[in-house]
C-alpha cells in the first residue's frame, strides 16, 4: 500500500506556504523551519528543471518532512545477496538498493521485475538506500543520451612506456597530494552546494560523475589519469550517510601513475584518488580494502572512460559529468535539510 502521506510530482507552483504538484495536490511548508527560504530556492530550481520531487508530509501537522529527489533509471539487474536480501541496481547509478520485505515492498518488487528494459522509472530512495517508491514515468525533458564509444586507440599508458617519457607520465608522491588536495578544496559546503562543487560528501550515488571531473581537474593541472572500477557487494563505511554506511554494486575512482624511486625508470606505482572515502592517495590494495567484499573484482580503464552501460562510454565534453554532478549536489543539500541535517554525522566511527 502507498505511504498516504507522500506526494509525488512535478513542481508547478510554490509559494511562501506550500508547494503545489502537477495532479493538483498541495503540500504546506512548515512556517518555524529555520532552513525555509533554502528549501524554497532549491524546489524553485527543481521546477525550472521539470524534476520530479516525492515530499513526505508529518501525519500530525501535515507540513514537509522530508522532500527526495527520484533517480530517473532503468532497471539493470535484481540480485538476492549472501543473506537473502533482495537488491537491485538501475543503471545511471552505482548503489545497490534494497527492497523492503513488507507487502508494499512485495508490490515494489513485482513493478521492477515486470519493467521493461528501455522502460524510465522514477525511484525513490531512503537514505538506508532502501526503495520508498516504483513508478513508470515518462519525462517531460529528453534525457541524457549515451554517445557511441569511440573507436579503438592506444591507451595513453602505452606511450608513457618509454624511459624517457617515464617522467612526463608519473608524478611524484608530493604531486600526487598536490593532485589529491587540489580535487578535495571542491568538495561542496553541504548547505549551499555553489557548483561546480563536487558532492563528495554525498557518497551514496554519482561516483562516476565525480571521477569525471576529478580527471578533467587532473588534465588541467598537466597529469592524466586511468580509472580503476571495482565490482562486488560492496558495504562500505562513511560518516557522510546518516545510518554510517553505503552500499554499491560497483564504484569507480581515477588513478595516477606515481613514482617510487625518482632516481631509476620504471619503480612506480598506480595510486587511486577518491576524496569520498580517503583524505591521501592510497593504494588499489587499500581501496579495495575499504569497501567490504574482500572477493570484489578491479578493473584498470582509460580515462576517458565515462561509464560502462552498453560498453565503454565517453564524455568528451562532460555535459553528462554535469548532469550527474547537478543531481547530486541536489541530493546532499536536500539531505542537509532534512531532519538529520548536512554532514559528516557525529554518531558515525
């Protein structure tokens, strides 16, 4: 059975005390939230942009509780994990989302197993990644398309091969935090997220969009990067989710050759870059080592390599890098408004 106390919509009007949805319904603001003109700047930029919102209202007061911005995807797999937990992954997202085991989840279940493959979905999330709401939906925008891969070329780590090109290629442990410092000063203030800030502090979706423009931000300062992709049940520890965990079905995170010992060619190693989960370049070892499936599966890409839906794709001009980036700076400041309020979370380890 639907939550009675959930709307769900695009945005068509807003004023100082509620906002109105497209099939006419209203939902009051609450006049002694001390967060209102924020919540109303950002729900003003979710109509401009014709994004469906899913607002969950108090039963007592009837005033916004919580307001939860639905991922537009398609279903890409649904997975029973070690326990019997039934999870699902969409593509246009890297966290793996449970589905409740109540009848309401029962009626979630059957909708996504009876989707369609090309057939848009707007899903609602809680932030234990658990599905809230299944609906068909058909946009009144065109979504992002994926571009061709391009075709077949040399990756760019096969012209670092030679010595002496090694030192163009490789950079030194100092550069490399020079590199990891200079991706992390982005990281977006969690209450006014001002682009083109990266949502690093919202670490349940998007990775691939900030590992995009952590690689421009790279090849801007002079050093490309590769990307490693790690697959598996992934359960990994953060203190930027309100329950002190994510959990993925892959993430992705840019790498940069390093050298070991600057005096003599070819003593290097590759170091992963991903301000989500580290405050210095580590290690794939060490990477991996985080994420909780000690059997997870890494993955070595060219950079250019945007995502991995319907093969390797690019974003050469990072429009979808700033689509992706948008989404989440939205989701971080809606949670920042929320009851549990922005990041890092003080009950987290």
């Amino acid at each position: 059975m639907a939550n009675p106390n959930a709307f769900f919509g695009a945005i068509t009007d807003i004023s100082r005390d509620a906002v109105v949805l497209s099939d006419g319904r209203s939902v009051r603001f609450n006049p002694d939230d001390r967060g209102l003109s924020r919540y109303i700047a950002l729900l003003e930029d979710l109509r401009r942009r014709k994004m469906p919102v899913y607002i969950e209202a108090d039963p007592q007061s009837g005033f916004i509780a919580r307001v939860h911005l639905p991922k537009l995807v398609r279903v890409e797999k649904i997975i029973e994990g070690p326990g019997g937990e039934v999870a699902v992954t969409f593509e246009r997202s890297h966290a793996r989302h449970v589905v409740r085991r109540d009848a309401e989840g029962a009626e979630m279940l059957r909708a996504l197993r009876e989707a369609r493959k090309e057939q848009w979905l707007a899903v609602t999330v809680s932030d234990r990644q658990e599905i809230l709401d299944v609906r068909p939906y058909d946009p009144p925008f065109e979504l992002p398309r994926l571009e061709p891969p391009p075709a077949l070329r040399v990756a760019w780590w096969l012209w670092c091969w030679w010595p002496w090109r090694w030192f163009r290629c490789c950079v030194s442990r100092r550069r490399a935090q020079e590199l990891f410092d200079l991706c992390a000063a982005t990281s977006c203030d969690p209450l006014t997220v001002p682009p083109p800030c990266i949502p690093f502090m919202y670490p349940d979706d998007g990775c691939w969009g900030r590992a995009h423009e952590m690689r421009r931000m790279m090849l801007n300062a002079g050093t490309d990067s590769m990307k490693v992709w790690i697959d598996g049940w992934l359960h990994t520890p953060t203190k930027n989710n309100p329950n002190c965990f994510v959990n993925w079905g892959w993430h992705v995170a840019p790498t940069i050759c390093v050298r070991t010992w600057w005096w003599f060619p070819f003593f290097s190693i590759r170091m992963v870059i991903d301000p989500s989960l580290f405050t210095t370049p580590v290690s794939k070892a060490t990477w991996k080592s985080v994420q909780g499936d000690p059997n997870a599966t890494l993955t070595d890409t060219a950079g250019w390599v945007f995502s991995r839906w319907n093969g390797y794709q690019p974003d050469p001009g990072y429009v979808q890098t700033n689509i992706v980036l948008a989404d989440y700076r939205t989701n971080l400041q809606l949670r920042s408004l929320g009851p549990d309020g922005p990041p890092p979370y003080a009950n987290c380890p």
